[in-house]
C-alpha cells in the first residue's frame, strides 16, 4: 500500500495544511491544498493567495535559516496547488492520503468526514490532524472506517519530527502501516500509541507546563531561571535520552525514593509512584545497574552505550555553545 502512494491532500487550507504542505512538497510529492469551505470567487482567490503565499514564505523562511539553497524555493512551492469547494471532487478523487485539518469542533469535523468520504477513493487513506480528539471517536464519520486513523503533527510540522500515528479500533493495520512507512520515507519520525487523551507528547507536557507554572505560582523561582532550568538541565538530557531510557539510566529506585519523598514532602497525589515503577522494583527491574528496567541491556556492552550517550551531550553542550575549553 505504502508504494503506491505519489499524491496528497490537505483537506483544510489553514496553518495545519499549509505546514504539512510544505512537508511533502519539500520531499517531493505533489500536495494539494483542498478548501472545502463554500465561498465567492472572490474569497476563494483570497485564500488561494494567503495559503500558497503562505507555503512560499515559509519556504523562504527554511532557507533564510540554512536549511536548504534559495534556489530550491521555487521548484519546492510549485508542487503545491490549491482547490476550492468547486474543485474538491477532482482533487481529493486523485490523492491517495488526505490530511484532514478543519477546525476543531465535531460539526466541522463531521461536515468534513462526510465530504471526504463521498469525494475521496475507497482506498485513500484518511488522517485526522487532530490534536484533541481520540481516533475513535472519529472513525465512524468515515466510509469505509478501517481507512482512517489520526496523524497528530507537532507544530511546526515542518521542522518538528516527531509524528503520533493513533489508529482506531476499527483501522486496518495496513493503513497503518502504510503511513508510517510514507512518514518514515519523508524523513518524519512516527511513534504509534492507542486511542488515548493527549497522545503522548502533549500528556507529557502538559505535566511538565503545569507543574513550571505552579514553580512560578509558589514563588520557588523567577521565570527566567525556570526556563534556564529547563534548557540547560530538563531538556538538555531529554534531548539525547529518552525519558523512560533516563530513568534506566539513573535507576528506578532513585525515581521510587524520589518520587515517594515528594508526595510526602508536598502532600500531593502528582508525585505517587505510578503502580509500574512499583513493580519493577519488586522485580528487580531498576535499569542499567540490572540489566533490564522499562528497556532490556542484555547482552548489551553497556560502556559502550554510556560513552555514546556521553558523546551526544557533548554534541548538544557544543550546539548550545557551553562547551569552553579545559584551563591547563
């Protein structure tokens, strides 16, 4: 399924479609952006020019910052077209994914669905962009159903790797598997995780934004340092580890003990020792010291490993220019 994949839709022309427009067009494949609101030649010509204007710009942007030659723009923004409501039965007749990014409201997205399961191919593989709404609560509104999965875009979805890949109950894995093979193709990184609130990096964060609101809230630290904070400890380490590879990394019983001493010491439920956490320490399952924690070291070199992941924050120390030379 994934190989015969050569066109793609955004179905909605807003900041989401223009930005995945971008995506593949930058990889090479012809995107059309799919207005599918009803609107006067007039409006219609206005939006053409604010999305695919838009599309350029953006382009500009990438090679202003080095990411590509400016030479490169033009061939770039010329596989991306825009349809109207007039146009919408041939464009999305022709694509083999459509990316769905209307508001997000569910009448919109049930006007949505409709429309792209009565224009689009049987076989088309369609994709929410939703950030809010569960894949199964979703699917229904699509014909066939089993075509259908959520494609959650970290912004900027030009820039961002990270793709959440969300099927429903009732999605084909081959479609599946399908996107995550085209993902993988443009140079995406897709992670697959069940129909669950937040995904997973927007559960995280959320955690972790709240939790530096409440440090600002009591007075612990200024902004400034909790940011600092942030990029030169939090984020620094979770640059190059994995937060799960990083509490193999420390142990599992420092996160135990850790964890314990905080909902003590706040009085909090936030700091419980999740039931997991729990049983691996009972299992003898705290990380690298034992061979095996949330991820299995067996027969791994595990030196070997340290000296990489060391060598990886040296490249991030030297990304962030905190690197100064050794005083001899």
């Amino acid at each position: 399924m994934a190989d015969r994949i050569q066109r793609i839709a955004a179905a909605g022309a807003g900041r989401m479609g223009r930005g995945i427009a971008v995506v593949f067009a930058y990889a090479g494949y012809p995107v059309t952006l799919v207005d599918l609101k009803p609107r006067s030649a007039e409006d219609t010509a206005r939006v053409e020019a604010e999305a695919l204007g838009e599309v350029r710009s953006t382009l500009r942007m990438l090679a202003d910052i080095g990411l590509m030659e400016a030479a490169a723009i033009a061939p770039i923004a010329e596989r991306v077209s825009f349809a109207g409501a007039d146009e919408a039965q041939a464009a999305l007749a022709s694509a083999d994914v459509i990316f769905e990014g209307v508001p997000e409201t569910r009448a919109a997205k049930e006007e949505a669905f409709a429309a792209l399961s009565a224009m689009a191919r049987p076989d088309a593989i369609i994709a929410s962009t939703t950030s809010t709404m569960l894949s199964d609560a979703l699917q229904d509104l699509v014909t066939p159903p089993e075509r259908f999965l959520n494609a959650h875009w970290l912004n900027p979805a030009f820039l961002v790797p990270l793709v959440e890949v969300s099927p429903g109950a009732k999605t084909d894995p081959a479609v599946t598997d399908a996107l995550v093979k085209l993902l993988e193709a443009i140079g995406k990184v897709p992670v697959v995780c069940k129909a669950s609130p937040g995904f997973i990096v927007p559960r995280l964060q959320a955690l972790a934004m709240n939790e530096a609101a409440r440090l600002v809230e009591e007075g612990v630290a200024s902004a400034d340092d909790i940011d600092k904070a942030t990029k030169y400890g939090f984020g620094f380490r979770f640059a190059v580890l994995g937060v799960l590879e990083f509490i193999d990394w420390g142990g599992g019983d420092i996160l135990y003990h850790a964890s314990n001493y905080m909902r003590e010491a706040t009085g909090s439920d936030r700091f419980a020792v999740p039931e997991v956490v729990e049983d691996n320490m009972a299992a003898g399952r705290i990380g690298l010291k034992t061979g095996a924690g949330f991820l299995d070291y067996d027969g791994m070199d595990v030196e070997a490993y340290r000296k990489d992941r060391l060598a990886a924050f040296v490249g991030q120390l030297r990304h962030m220019g905190a690197v100064k030379p050794p005083v001899v």
